[in-house]
C-alpha cells in the first residue's frame, strides 16, 4: 500500500506537464474494469467522504466504494466502473453523487451510491482529478492536476473543459522591472509557472454561495458566482493547503503542508496563523456544530476547535496512521485514511 501521502499528493505529480482538451469516454466500462469486491476493503486506503442523505460514503484505492446505513457500524461495497483510486466524492443529497479520481475518471449515481456509471475517462493524460461539486442536479465542476476544471451542465453525463483564468482579489502593483513597464510581453519572460497550470487540490462551498478552492504553491482561490470565475486571493504562506473550510461567512480556514492552519474572517482577504502542536501535513476540515471544528492529518493527527475555529488541540492518535477524510456521528468521528475506516470518540466539551 502506498503511503497515505503519496496517494493524496504525490500522485497529483504525474508525468504529464500539460493539459489537452477534455476527452469525454462516457461509455460503460468493460467488466474487468469494475472494481474487485474486497473482504478487506473497508481497511484499505480511503481517501475522502460525504454524506448522502444519512448515508455515509466513502472512497479510496483500486475504486473502492463504501457504505454505511448505520453511521459508520457496519459497511458495504459498491459495484463501481473503475479500478483508479478514487480522491474525491460530493452527494448533492440522499440521491445525486459524483465521484472522482486517477485516470481523469468521473463517476455518477442516481441511487445515494448504490450503483454507479462512469461518464468521463482519460487514463492518456496520466494526472488525476482531485475534488468535484455541484450547485444543483445539473451545474457542476471537476479539479484536478494542471489547473484541470471541467463543467458538467447536465448533472455529470458529460464534461467539457473550462479554462481557469482567476484574476487578483486585490491588482499587485507593477515592478518597475516587469515585462509590462519595459514595454514588452510576458511572453519574453520564464517566470514562475501561471496559477493555471497549480493542482486544484479541494473545493469548498460556503453557506453564502461562495466556493473556496485551495491549490498548490501557496495558492487560495474564490468564486463569488458559483465557479464561472475565480479570485485568486492574497495567501499567507508559500506551501500547499489541501482544503478550506469554510464557518459562518465570512470566516474561513485554510490548512495544509507542515501542520499550517490559517484563519480569515473577511472572505480571504487577510489571514492570521493558528498556532497548532504539530507539524503534519492536514489534509480536511469537518464542521460538527457552531463550536466544534475538527481538522484531519498524516501522522494520526486529530485537532479539534472548542470556541469555532479560534483555537485547536491536538488530539493525537496512537496507531499514527494519516486521517484523509472525516464524518460526523453522534459523539464520534467515522475517519478515512491510511488504515481504511476509523471510528474516534470526541471528548465531551467542557461545562
């Protein structure tokens, strides 16, 4: 099994340095495609998780599909079309769901899971997708490797390339030695690599209809008119984040590489470091109720937020195993990760 990190990050990293235009293989996959009903799959590599009505879902490695009716006591596997790992799922609500993963593949169901169809393939470009939402049953994104995006406007049955263009929440006044003040192109130019060509690693719906994209390099992206277009906002530090999570608008987290955790309450526009016990990589954010925040990483790492997201302790797991992706359930949380599906128990808030 690949290391948990390998599997969430490095494998953005593929061999392809460009994206081509977007190949739609919407056709059913051949029955040796199908994912391989494993006795153990609910302890393999899983990598993110949704709520489909009051169904948990969870996806990971070699197209594994799993499903609690029970808040996370018993599961089952799904037959799905796919063999890639899967790193992303969204469920609209308790019927609609989309998964994505490896091999630009995308997924659909129309049943809370029970049975999927695959809708989009590309295994040539060798990068994956990383995350996908939808606004309604019928508008709805893919993000991945190479500032990949790609639309769906019929509930996921096809996609087509968008480009990703964001503009600067705030211009950045010009260098006096930049292409521009010289009077030539930034063309003549080998400068850094445009933001269109960063991973998109996670998008993040707000309660006020703002979506938050986190990306590679230090990158932090908004929409203000549900994904037609995209801010870049100013980032307060240079390495990766793996999510946002947004809380009451307009505050927001952003978290990632070495145990960064970073807190903005107007939109993005400025941040403040989080103080955090540890330097493990997060990788998800899960909002439990209006003071309990959690926030996932590698190395069992569990912080949780009594006062909204103004502070965290770091609730350390004994097995160290990395936690990609977590659900609430009554008390507990019902994690995914590097060790399949674990069940952690929340401490109770102090009186």
């Amino acid at each position: 099994m690949k290391p948990l990190v390998i599997s969430i990050v490095a494998a953005c990293l593929s061999a392809a340095a460009t994206v081509s235009p977007a190949a739609n293989e919407a056709g059913p996959a051949p029955p040796d495609e199908f994912a391989e009903i494993a006795p153990l799959a609910s302890r393999s590599l899983l990598l993110d998780a949704a709520m489909a009505g009051s169904r948990m879902v969870i996806v990971g490695e070699r197209g594994h599909v799993l499903l609690s009716d029970d808040q996370g006591k018993a599961w089952r596997q799904a037959r799905v079309p796919t063999r890639a790992t899967l790193t992303g799922v969204f469920f609209l609500d308790a019927q609609h769901g989309w998964a994505v993963g490896h091999d630009e593949v995308i997924l659909r169901s129309e049943d809370g899971g029970e049975t999927w169809t695959r809708t989009h393939f590309a295994p040539e470009k060798e990068q994956p997708l990383l995350d996908v939402w939808f606004a309604d049953a019928d508008n709805g994104f893919a993000f991945g490797a190479y500032g990949t995006i790609l639309a769906s406007h019929d509930g996921g049955r096809s996609w087509a390339e968008q480009i990703f263009e964001p503009h600067p929440l705030v211009e950045k006044p010009q260098a006096a030695n930049s292409p521009e003040s010289n009077g030539e192109s930034k063309d003549d130019y080998d400068v850094e690599a445009s933001v269109s060509d960063m991973h998109l690693n996670a998008v993040s719906p707000a309660t006020d209809g703002k979506l938050f994209l986190a990306a590679e390099a230090g990158h932090l992206f908004r929409s203000d008119d549900s994904g037609a277009s995209w801010l870049e906002l100013p980032s307060p530090y240079e390495g990766s984040f793996f999510g946002v999570l947004p809380l009451d608008p307009p505050s927001v987290l952003a978290y990632g590489l070495r145990g960064h955790l970073f807190r903005s309450d107007d939109a993005g526009a400025t941040w403040r470091a989080l103080p955090v016990q540890t330097t493990a990589m997060l990788t998800n954010g899960l909002r439990l109720d209006a003071q309990t925040v959690v926030v996932t990483g590698l190395a069992g790492t569990l912080l949780v937020s009594r006062d909204g997201g103004q502070s965290f302790q770091l609730l350390a797991q004994e097995d160290r195993k990395g936690l990609a992706a977590a659900l609430a359930a009554a008390t507990s949380l019902v994690t995914a990760g590097e060790a399949g599906i674990k069940i952690i128990a929340l401490p109770a808030a102090a009186p």
